[in-house]
C-alpha cells in the first residue's frame, strides 16, 4: 500500500482527566506538518527529563528533519505516526532505518509524547500501532530501542512490547539536574531473519 501524506493511520477515544473524552487520532505526517511539528517537538524537549536530544529546533531544521523522513515513508524505509489531540500536534513515534548499509534490516525505534497525556493508554497504542507498521509497511525485521535507566515508563513500556536487553551503558546520559544515568539497549526482532 503507497504511503499518503496525512493518512490516518488510527482513531480513538481516551477519558481524560474529570471523565471527558478525548478524540486521539494518529497519522501520517505531511509537508505542511513543519510548524506544528517544531512546536511540538520544543514544548516535549522543555518538559521532558529522559530525552536524547535537549537542543531546541529551528523551523529550518523541521523542515529538512520533516523532508527527510517523509522521502524514507515514500521509500517505504521507516516512518513516523503523529499523535494529534484537538487539532494540535501533542507526540510522535517513529521506526527510522540506521545510517549503515550493512544494517538496512535494522530500525530505529523512538516515541515521544507531551507530559499532560501521559497516563491514558495513548503512548502504549501508538508504540504498538508503530511496530505493526513497521513489521507490515517495510523490510525491516529488527528494531533496535534505547532509553534512560530510571526511565521507569519507557522500561515498562518496552518490556510490555517485547524488547529484550541486550546492553547498559554505565552514566551514559547526563541529567539535566545534574548526574548521571545508564542507557539500556534493547532490540525485538519483527521478522524472521
């Protein structure tokens, strides 16, 4: 099946805080996605401890970030869902190739969404929904996952999808408070090898 910029991919229902429902839509992103998207991804790196990347983006490195995974959908080489909440653009997950050539069955797996949406199921059905399209939509069959050792959501998170550990990596990543924490390498195999 082609990719389609946009294409809802999912589309659902969350009681959130005080009993009301939420409309939670995944999709596709789409070249207009830039602003949104940078807006986003900024207010996640403010609120968000156990991020890879703090530095703040620019509208020029949306832009080609946004080109470039759309160019890899249309090649059917990885993707990213976004995850968007009346109208606004709220968190994303991704299964993005490697850089090496020797590791082209290998992605990336990443997931993101803001802090108040946390807690409501949203971020275990994207995860899930992400490895299903990786595992239909491409060639891959390993994905490879890491995150912050006291991450106690993402550990719980990966273990409920299947990732098995394979490494840690002592005082990896620095704490924004200051510190230091372990990196836990994981991987799931999605397709027979």
């Amino acid at each position: 099946m082609p990719f389609k910029q946009g294409k809802v991919v999912d589309s659902f229902s969350v009681k959130g805080k005080g009993g009301k429902k939420t409309q939670v839509i995944f999709r596709y992103p789409k070249k207009s996605d830039a602003k949104a998207c940078l807006k986003m991804v900024n207010s996640i790196r403010r609120e968000a401890e156990y991020l890879g990347k703090r530095k703040m983006e620019t509208l020029k490195s949306e832009r080609k970030w946004l080109k470039g995974r759309l160019s890899e959908m249309r090649q059917g080489k990885g993707f990213v869902v976004f995850v968007g909440i009346d109208g606004h653009l709220v968190g994303d997950s991704s299964v993005l190739p490697t850089s090496y050539d020797a590791s082209e069955h290998v992605g990336t797996f990443g997931i993101m969404l803001k802090e108040k949406f946390t807690g409501f199921g949203i971020g275990s059905r994207l995860a899930k929904k992400v490895l299903e399209l990786a595992k239909k939509e491409t060639k891959l069959k390993m994905i490879e996952s890491t995150h912050f050792s006291k991450n106690r959501r993402s550990t719980a998170l990966h273990k409920k999808l299947g990732f098995k550990q394979y490494g840690r990596f002592p005082k990896e990543c620095k704490l924004r408070q200051g510190g230091y924490d372990d990196a836990i390498y994981l991987y799931k195999q999605i397709k027979r090898l």
